[in-house]
C-alpha cells in the first residue's frame, strides 16, 4: 500500500485516533504518512471539543405546522391508532393485486382471442360497406334530362356546354390518383363532347335560329368558357404526376380546337 | 330555467348547422373506385346524351332517353348480380327519374303528335315495349324472395320504377 492510498484510509477512519493494525507498519516507518495521522488525530480531537447548541424542544413540530399551514404542498395528517393499517389491505389490493389481475385479464383476453381465431370454422363473414353515390353519374342524369327537355339550339349549347365542364372538371380533380387509363377514356370523352355535340350543333344549327345577337353572345360565352377550361387542364398538367399529363394535355387541346370554333 | 331554453336554443341551432351541411363529399380513394366501377355507365351516358342533343324531334328524343333508360339498367343488373343493395337503390331512382322526366314528357308530347300508322307511330311503339322490356328486366334481376328484394330501400326504389311501368300504355 503506497502513502496515498494510506492517507485516504485514515481519512475515511471512524476515529482516525485509533490506527487500525494493517496501517500501523507502515505509518510508523513513513514519516510523512506519520505526521498525516497526527494531524488527522488532532483535528478529530478538535472537532469534538467544539461547542454544540441545544435545539429548541419544540422546533421540529413548528416546522412540521409551517410545512402543512396555511399552504398545504405538504399535508400532514394526524395518524390515528390503526387508521395507516387500517388503509394497508386497500393498497394492497389497489396496486399490486390490480397489476396482477389486469395482466391476468389481458392474458385471458388473448388465449380466448387466439382460440376464436384459429378454431372457427366457415367463411370469414363480410363487411359491406355501403356503396357511395357518384354525384357524377348523377350530374350526368341531371343533363341527359335537361336536354330531353331542350329543344332549340342555344339550350342545347349551354347543357352541352355544361356537360364539358363536368368532364373536366371531374378528369382535374381525379388528375393526381385516378388510374391514367381511366383519365384517357374521360379526356377522349370531353373530345366526343366538343368534336360530336358542340361543333355539330354549330354545323347543324339553322341560319335563323338565332339573331345575330344572339349568336354572337352565345358563341362568346361559350369561347370564354372553353378557353377557361384549356387553361385549367393546362396549368394542372404542369403540377400533376407525368402519367396524368396526357390526358390533362388532350382536353386542353380539345377546349381550344372547340374555342376555335366559337371565336368570331 | 334560461339554462334550460340556452341549452334547447343551442341544440336546435347545432341541429340547423349540421342539417344544412349537405352531403360529406366523397374520398380520393371514393372517387377512383367509383370512376372504375361506373366507367361503362359514364360512357353510356354522355353518348346518349349526345344523341339527345342530335335529336331533332319528341320521337327521337323519346328513343334516346330510352337509351339512357337502357344504360341504367344495364348497370341496375350488374349491381343486382352483386347484390349491391346501394347501387341498386342509387340506380333504379336514377332509372326512375330519366323514365319519369325525360322519357315519359316525351313519349306522350311525340304520341299527340304523330299520325296514327304513321312511321313514327311504329317507332314510338317500339319505345314502348322496349322501355316495358327494360323494367321487367330489372324485375327479373331482383327476385322476389332474394335478400336484395327484401332489403327496404331497395323496395322503395323499384316500387317507384313499378309506378312508372304502370303508366306506360303499349
């Protein structure tokens, strides 16, 4: 043992007085580890000789009264005769008990889970979910009706031209998860619109159907409302994923062939 | 007793809300697989629509909304073979309403119109019994002591397309 080790044993000494046997070869034939331990032994001999006052009797209570009054962080409860055991079977039960029996349940819950599972027998039962309306069929039902009741050209145009504007409104807001074959089928839809019904009807249409005014406001409106529907599709072709570009492209085209159309 | 009305005053007010919200609007997820499972019907549609807008006069127009009438029910079959009680219900309203207000204004405006034994009599005959045909089809579809026939709103549905079958005088 070197002398720091031996400094610090008789630092941590009871009473460092008193050299214990397996330190005293060494201390008496060290003399700096010597004069370590007289030193150590006088200031212990020191410290019991300086003066302890006397606590006040009832200065532990005071304390315990401000700790519980008037703010009580700290309540302090008055044990009464049996009342602590009286509340042990409780908290027993309450926690350790309650641990055991929820996990016992749980435990149970499983074994029978698993069971079920695996035991039963036939067809695995279905959920049908119910099935949602599509407001596009039905926004198509609502023009195919609309135009059973048309029968002069510029109601036809608007409905057809309404027709058109639910194609494309319904292929731009699918745009960005339908399937791109769904998306080609609606844009070619849009296209039999423009190209079957709304450029026929131009063809078709009798010289006095309509006034000169008249026609001219119609075929504005309806210019403004394709050109509108091209610049959509093609502002969210820039935005949506490259298999959706194709259709949104088309239908742009279509718009602006059939805004050609209109346009004086 | 004001806590009382406050708390009656605040329910009717939420109840208000909530009723005037319409309908929850469809998930993406919603969106595609009625896309997929509709595709045919939505072709179906704008083509008759198409025709109906070429439809120069009540008989023709009466012939395509037949067709319409036809594509409905088409997919009112399928949805039947799958024993999709919501579709067939959405279906045969939707039926119900192209026979009610397209087809049947028009059958009865094109029969006061035309010539008896003329061309378009014949035609309009043939409108008839088609539009007779397509609604014992959707009878058919849905037998009466299937689990589909006994489902409610599915009765309702093709009690009002049996309405519709009655004014229809071959």
């Amino acid at each position: 043992m070197n002398c720091q080790a031996v400094q610090r044993t008789i630092l941590i000494l009871p009473d460092p007085r008193h050299i214990p046997e397996m330190l005293r070869d060494h201390v008496v034939g060290c003399v700096g580890c010597r004069e370590w331990a007289q030193q150590v032994a006088r200031l212990e001999g020191l410290l019991t000789q300086l003066p302890v006052p006397p606590a006040p009797a009832n200065k532990k209570q005071e304390l315990i009264d401000q700790l519980a009054h008037p703010e009580p962080v700290i309540i302090y409860r008055a044990t009464q005769p049996g009342g602590e055991r009286a509340g042990q079977p409780i908290r027993w039960f309450m926690h350790r008990p309650a641990q055991l029996a929820g996990g016992l349940a749980a435990a149970v819950l499983l074994a029978v889970g698993g069971w079920w599972l695996l035991t039963r027998s036939g067809p695995t039962p279905e959920t049908a979910l119910p099935t949602p309306r599509d407001p596009f069929v039905e926004k198509l039902v609502r023009q195919n009706i609309a135009l059973a009741h048309a029968s002069k050209p510029t109601e036809r145009l608007q409905l057809l031209g309404g027709l058109a504007d639910a194609i494309s409104s319904q292929t731009r807001n699918l745009a960005r998860v339908a399937n791109p074959s769904d998306l080609n089928e609606l844009a070619a839809l849009f296209d039999k619109v423009i190209h079957t019904g709304l450029a026929r009807q131009v063809e078709t249409m009798p010289d006095h159907a309509l006034t000169l005014t008249e026609k001219q406001e119609l075929y504005s409106s309806l210019a403004q409302k394709l050109g509108t529907l091209a610049t959509d599709a093609e502002t969210l072709a820039h935005e949506v994923p490259p298999e959706a570009k194709p259709a949104l492209q088309k239908i742009a085209v279509s718009a602006r062939e059939g805004q050609k159309k209109f346009q004086p | 007793m004001r806590r009382v009305v406050f708390t009656l005053v605040t329910g009717v007010v939420v109840c208000a809300w909530a009723g005037a919200q319409g309908p929850t609007p469809l998930s993406p997820a919603d969106q595609v697989k009625l896309l997929k499972m509709n595709r045919i019907l939505i072709g179906n549609l704008i083509d008759d629509s198409l025709a109906l807008a070429n439809a120069g006069n009540e008989t023709e127009r009466a012939v395509a909304c037949r067709k319409t009438a036809r594509s409905l029910a088409n997919a009112l079959k399928a949805a039947a073979h799958d024993e999709d009680a919501d579709r067939v219900t959405e279906l045969a309203e939707l039926m119900a309403r192209v026979m009610r207000d397209g087809l049947m204004p028009n059958l009865d405006a094109a029969t006061r119109l035309v010539q008896p034994n003329s061309p378009q009599a014949a035609q309009l005959a043939e409108v008839k019994k088609s539009a007779l045909g397509d609604l014992d089809d959707i009878a058919a579809a849905v037998p009466l002591d299937s689990k589909l026939a006994g489902n409610p709103k599915v009765q309702e549905s093709l009690a009002g397309l049996a309405q519709i079958k009655s004014r229809i005088v071959p």
